[in-house]
C-alpha cells in the first residue's frame, strides 16, 4: 500500500544539483543534503507547533465523531488540535531525487481542505505554508553556509 502524500513542500532535483555540486567538491553533497534535510524537519516541526499552540476560539461545532465541542481556531491561521490527528499524519519522506514533506492523505482529506480552502478571500486554516515561510529564509542560509565551509 503506497502512501498517499497530499498538500506537500518537496524540493526536486536533488540528485542533479548533487552531480552538479560534486564537480567543485567531494564533500558539499552529503553537507548540503544533510541541511536540507535539517530545514525540511524544521519546517515541519513548525507546522506542528503552529496547530499545537493555535489557540481555540471563534464558534464551536459539534463532532459528529467525538459528539464534543469543537473549536476551529481563528481563521487564517492554523488549525486548532483536538484529536491529534493531523499533527500525527504529518510526514517527511527523504529519497534520493527529493525531499517531501506533508500529510499522509486521510479519509476525509481534511488536512489538504485546511490548507487550501478559501473563504471571502482568505486561507481557512492554513498550516503548511506559514511553516515553510517562516523557515525558507533559514533554510536557504543553512545551505549556503554548508556550500562554503566546503568550499574553504
């Protein structure tokens, strides 16, 4: 059974930008991967401290699974936990042509929903993209910062 991986922050090309990188230095490869990999397990411990500390406000409902009040959080920002269940299904998948970070598809496929839903204009609950702009910065001078100590 394959997993399904929706919603997801992936950086592509690995094994071409590590033939490339290999031309100047043997030990910038396994550098630079090793701090993407860092960035990207950062990233995706945001997204889970981002839904952990959500406050909870704004009007409950009642789960039809747990019969409980619910609440969603405030809009525009990410969700607020209840169950657990998104925080546990968010993965990271290292291969060697890329690096994936997201949600193992779930039955419904609400993570994707919260994320990408837009009402009058704005996210619903987001909770994958704040993450990633709140570490792209750091990741991108991680990476550099590898390049050049290998470099010399």
């Amino acid at each position: 059974m394959a997993l399904a991986i929706k919603n997801s922050y992936e950086i592509k090309g690995l094994k071409t930008a590590v033939e490339s990188i290999q031309k100047i230095g043997r030990n910038i490869p396994e550098a630079v991967i090793e701090e993407l990999i860092k960035g990207v397990s950062d990233v995706r411990n945001t997204a889970i401290r981002g839904i952990q500390t959500t406050p909870r406000q704004g009007r409950f409902y009642i789960s039809k699974k747990t019969n409980r009040k619910q609440y969603p959080g405030k809009l525009g920002y990410p969700p607020a936990t209840d169950s657990g269940v998104l925080v546990s299904k968010i993965v990271m998948d290292v291969r060697e042509e890329a690096i994936e970070l997201g949600s193992i598809q779930t039955d419904p496929p609400y993570p994707e929903d919260l994320e990408t839903r837009l009402i009058n204009g704005r996210p619903w609950h987001p909770w994958l993209k704040p993450a990633i702009d709140a570490e792209s910065q750091r990741i991108e001078s991680r990476v550099l910062n590898a390049i050049t100590k290998a470099i010399g």
